[in-house]
C-alpha cells in the first residue's frame, strides 16, 4: 500500500529526488569525462537540477522567492557558458583537441 | 492515477534519460543534442510546477542560446569521438559516482525529513484548497514573480546587469586575443 | 482542457486538425511564390497541371516521393535522417499556440478556435520557435560538407542574433496590454482607437484600436526580424546560392527537402500570425466589435449556437485575410529586394535593430509611467 501511494501522489520529495538524480549524473560526469565541452555540459546539467529544486520549494512552500532565484541561477549559467567556450575554443586553436590536460598549459 | 502524476513520471523519464547519454556517450555531438531533449523536459517540469513564465525562459534562454553555442562550437571543431573518453581508473571511477550518489541521497534525505509539512498535504485540507487556487490562477504568477524581483530583488537584478556587461566584454576580448574562429594570423 | 470526455477528444483531435491545415497552407504558399515570382519577373510560372496551375505542387509531390533516398557517404546518418522531420516539430507546436477566431459554444461545451490555449503565449512560441536552429545544425553537420556546415553556422548565427532584437520588440507590446496571453491581446484591440492616460480620455472613431498605431516603431522591428528568423530573402545568407550551393540542405533530395521547405513556411506563417496578432488586431474585424458580431448572428439564425458559430466564422475569415496579406508581403519582398552580404546582415541585427528595440522598449515604458502618472 506503502508503495502504491509513493507512486501516486507526486509531492515535494518526487521532485527533490529527481533533482537529486539529475545533479549526481551531471557532478559524474564532471568528474568522469575528459572532454571539455561535456564537462561544461554537465555542469549545465547540475545547474538545471538546482533549478528543478528551487521551484519545487517555491511551489511547495508558497514562496516566489524561488523563482527569482533560479532566474538569476540562469543568467549566470549562460554567462557561464559564454567565458567558458571562449576559453575552450582559444584552447582548441592552440592544440587542436579539448581534453581536460590542457588546462595544465594555461598557466605562466 | 491522475493526470498530474502520469506526467510527472513521464517527464522525469524524459530528463534523466538523455541526462544519462549525456554522460555516457562517446560523440560530443550526441551528447549536447541530449542535454538539449534535458533542458526541453526540465522547461516541461517547470510547468508542472506552475511556473510558467521561468518554464518560457528555459526554453528561450538554455535551448535557444546557450545550448546553440555549445552545439555550434562542437560542430566547427568537428570532433568524431573522444580519443579517451573518460578517465582513467575504473576503481576511482566508481568511487567517485558511489560517494556523489551518496552525498545526494543524503542531502535529499536531510531535506525531506526537514520539510514534512507540505508533502503531507491531504486532499480536501484548507492548505490543499489553497494550492489548487494558486495553481487556477496560473495567470497571476507572473505578475508575482515580477514584483518580487524588480521591488524586493532589485539590487541582484543590478548587480546580474553589470556582470553580464563584463562577461559580453570578457568574451569579445578571450576570443580575440589569440585569435578566435576568425583568426587573421 | 474540457468537462465531458466528448470535449477532450474533440480537443485532441482539433490540435490535429490544426497541424494538417499548417502543412496543407504549404502548397498553396508554394503556388502562391511561383505564380508571384512569375508575375513580378514578367513570366507564366507554372500554369499547365490543373487550372492556373494549381496541381502542379500534387505532381511535385508525387515526384519527390519517387527520388532516390540519397545519403552521404562520409555523413551521420542519424543527424541526417532526424533532421527533416525535427524540421516541422517545432513550426507546428508553436502554431496551435496561435488564436484564429473566437471560442466556438455549443451548448454547455466551448471549443476555442486554436490548438490549445497557453497563458504565457508569447513566451512559449518564441521558445518553441527557437529550437528550429537544431534542424539546421543538424543537418549541416549530419550531411558532412562543407557547404552544408557553413551555411548551418550562418543560419544559426543570424537566427540567435535577431532573436534579441525580436524578443525587444515585443517587450514593448507586452508592456502596452500588460499580459502574455495571446486571446488577452487581440480582446484589447477591440472597436476604435481609445486610450486613456494623462487624467483624459483620447479617441479617434475612425481607426481601428490596433497595435501598430502605438507600437510603430516596434511593428517594422519586428517585420524585419522575422523576416531574418524565417530565414527569408533578403535575409537567406543562409542558401546563398552563389556562395553556398544551398546552405544546410544541400545534400538533401526528394521528400526530405520538401520536409524542410514544409518547416520553412511554417515559420512565415507564425510570424504572419504574430504580426496579425500583436499589431494588427488578431481576429478581430475593424468596425464591428465581437458582441455586435455576436448579436448580428444570433438575430440572423435566432439562436445563441447560430450566434456563436457565426462569430467564429466571421472572425476566422477576418484572420484569414490578414494573415494571407503578411504573407503575400512576405513573397513579394522575397522576389523584390536582394541579399544582404553577411557582414551588413550582422551590423544590421546588433548595431541597428538592437539599439532601436531597446530605445523602443525604454520609450514605451516611460510614455506609460507618465500617462498612468502625471496630468496635463
């Protein structure tokens, strides 16, 4: 009976285990993949997941505040974006490949 | 089974899966036209929630901008696979996913024990009525959120203005620096 | 979305409906641009298959359903076959957005004269009508040459920078009818030109209440912005055919081409529709307001079902009309004015467009503030 309810009756937690899930997969592959741009990618994705539980909370607990948040969560995640492409494609025109190793050039 | 909780099992299906091949595919290109298919069902999350307006945003600002360039500058490096895609070590691989998976269970475990009161919500209950008012009037959402960020949140509104004034300026001078897709040298 | 389970289907099947007449306005567009063309370059166009030649896109049809299915050698056959049909996806879910005409009552049940209605429209179709940049990316980079990746760029490049200067301008529509709401709008250009600000009342009864008579400036803004998003002439640097073979769908043949051409059109008609929309009174019809169009009908057919069929179809026509005048517009530039070279494309889009939405955008705001303010 326990189980049947958790499947109905979508409440706060649904959707804070959803963004759970999405923020493990996106801080995975962070940690896992070499590639530059899918890094960035998935930190897009850890992102997004902040995001779906901000305005869980804001929905769930009656508070616009949340929203506004994730507004400015989004500004700063497309300038984000644009500085860290613009450093990806200044590292690809230098060795013609985006791996993370790289990065160990930049210095000096 | 209501129509509310078909869709949500539905779009979460639609968000973590091609979160997944995200990370698990070994083509760039795949990997962005998934996180794309996440970004369209997080917007669709978003308006589950009754967050209209921010689900428009998400779509305008993350599919329409943000993802274009990161798309776009896959395609103009052309990239086919990953020589190594991910690092190396499969023992340190697997303890780095089990200690994030860890961490989130226990973050949302912390978080759902604290916040009790609203996932208890009986149907028929005064805070229940409430919400479904809230959730007619979906109309009136935006004007809410607009109050609340252009009367309470001012100055973080200001502060994004400027920032984003140095990031446009940061930008143009990283890719003109040392020769950007149009290098002349 | 309805009370009874009658209404739900019908409203499911109406989104349907709402599709198929979206792809079949292509083949008569497409007559539309040949015969047009024909007349503006002194030609026939085509004239032998049917009367006037109106079969001939039937018999393209039925050819393109016989070509070779051509794919690149060194291609990404995903990409390349996904692309075509993602080209029509987001035309049409951004369409059915659309009001066309009012509600349809019968009886107890309503049935609104669009695919479905969303209360932030203006957001959603400009999000929806966002993603059509993929299709070119996809397949430009699906199909492997070089042609097709260039003109892909050049496509998105022009699409994400003039979507700046068409969102500005609808701040200032936004603005003016405080909502996001599509059907809110065309109810607020009802009857004669009135407004009310500076503690007194201004009315002239011989114009219609439209947009483009407080948002002149943003009208031509956004005119021309959509021109570029749809990827038209004088704004298709993206087909170059001089420079480019034929941009992103140069390896494309047969059905796969007509799919992005379906895609293609579909983009004129929302910017058709959102022009009618936000600056030219919707479905509405100058002079004659909705409740005397309403009661017009209820005294012809002595029944309030009569009545509100009577509406609709009034209203639908009045739509109509002005949407196939943007799009006749459309054409005829496309066949009277020449392409922009690239770079003139861009200074236009930021150095231009840009600065004049945003002096838009501030002007309306501040006309408001003081109208809603002061007292003369």
């Amino acid at each position: 009976m326990q189980e049947i309810s958790l499947l109905l009756a979508v409440g706060l937690n649904h959707y804070l285990i959803l963004s759970a899930i999405l923020f493990t997969i996106g801080l995975s592959g962070v940690l896992l993949r070499r590639n530059l741009i899918v890094v960035m990618m998935s930190i897009e994705l850890m992102l997004n997941a902040v995001n779906i539980s901000f305005v869980a909370f804001s929905k769930y607990n009656y508070n616009p505040e949340g929203q506004v948040i994730v507004f400015f969560v989004m500004t700063i995640a497309a300038a984000e974006a644009a500085v860290g492409l613009a450093i990806i494609v200044s590292i690809f025109k230098r060795f013609k490949e985006v791996n993370i190793r790289f990065f160990e050039h930049l210095k000096g | 089974m209501s129509m509310d909780t078909v869709l949500f099992w539905f779009l979460s299906l639609i968000v973590i899966v091609p979160a997944l091949a995200v990370v698990l595919l070994s083509n760039p290109v795949y990997s962005a036209l998934s996180l794309v298919m996440t970004m369209v069902g997080v917007a669709a999350v978003f308006a589950t929630l009754n967050a209209y307006f921010l689900a428009g945003v998400q779509l305008i600002v993350y599919t329409g901008a943000v993802m274009v360039l990161f798309v776009m500058v896959l395609m103009l490096f052309d990239l086919k696979h990953d020589l190594q895609t991910f690092s190396r070590g499969k023992v340190s691989g697997f303890l780095k996913i089990a200690g994030v998976g860890v961490m989130a269970g226990l973050l949302v475990g912390a978080i759902s024990l604290a916040t009790k009161k609203p996932s208890l919500i009986v149907e028929g209950s005064p805070l229940a009525n409430e919400l479904a008012a809230a959730a007619a009037s979906g109309a009136d959402n935006t004007k809410i959120l607009a109050e609340n960020l252009f009367l309470r949140n001012m100055l973080g509104f200001e502060i994004l203005g400027v920032l984003l004034l140095v990031i446009a300026v940061g930008t143009v001078a990283l890719s003109r620096s040392k020769g950007g897709t149009h290098a002349r040298d | 979305m309805g009370n009874s389970s009658l209404e739900i289907i019908i409203n499911l099947a109406k989104t349907v409906v709402v599709f198929l007449m979206m792809v079949q306005a292509v083949p008569i567009l497409v007559w539309l641009e040949r015969r047009g063309s024909a007349f503006i370059q002194n030609r026939f166009g085509p004239n032998r298959v049917g009367p006037l030649g109106l079969v001939q896109l039937l018999a393209d049809a039925a050819k393109f359903l016989n070509k070779e299915d051509f794919v690149p050698d060194k291609g990404n056959r995903l990409l390349f076959y996904a692309a075509p049909v993602f080209a029509l996806i987001p035309a049409a879910v951004a369409y059915m957005a659309m009001p066309m005409s009012t509600p349809l009552k019968i009886g107890d049940s309503t049935f609104l004269i669009q695919g479905y209605e969303v209360n932030v429209g203006i957001v959603f179709i400009l999000g929806i009508s966002a993603m059509a940049v993929y299709t070119m990316l996809m397949a430009g980079f699906g199909s492997s040459s070089k042609f097709s990746l260039m003109g892909a760029m050049r496509a998105s490049a022009q699409v994400i920078s003039y979507e700046l200067a068409l969102g500005l301008a609808i701040v200032g529509v936004i603005m003016m009818y405080g909502t996001f709401n599509l059907t809110d709008m065309v109810l607020a250009q009802q009857g004669a030109f009135h407004f009310s600000g500076f503690g007194r009342e201004f009315s002239l009864s011989f114009l219609p209440n439209w947009g483009i008579f407080y948002q002149p400036l943003g009208a031509v803004i956004f005119f021309a912005a959509a021109f570029a998003e749809s990827n038209r002439l004088p704004f298709d640097l993206a087909e170059g055919e001089a420079e480019l073979v034929a941009g992103f769908h140069t390896e494309y043949g047969g059905f796969k081409m007509l799919m992005f051409f379906i895609g293609e059109y579909g983009h004129m008609m929302i910017a058709s529709g959102l022009m009618t929309t936000f600056y030219f009174g919707g479905y509405g019809i100058p002079g004659w307001t909705i409740a005397e169009v309403y009661q017009t009908g209820v005294s012809i057919f002595g029944s309030e079902t009569g009545g509100s069929i009577f509406s609709s179809v009034m209203h639908f026509l009045s739509y109509n009309v002005k949407f196939a005048i943007f799009l006749w517009i459309f054409i005829h530039v496309r066949w009277t004015l020449p392409r922009f070279r690239y770079d003139q494309l861009m200074d236009l889009g930021w150095k231009t467009m840009l600065p004049w939405a945003l002096f838009n955008t501030i002007l309306t705001a501040t006309v408001i503030f003081l109208a809603s303010q002061y007292v003369i």
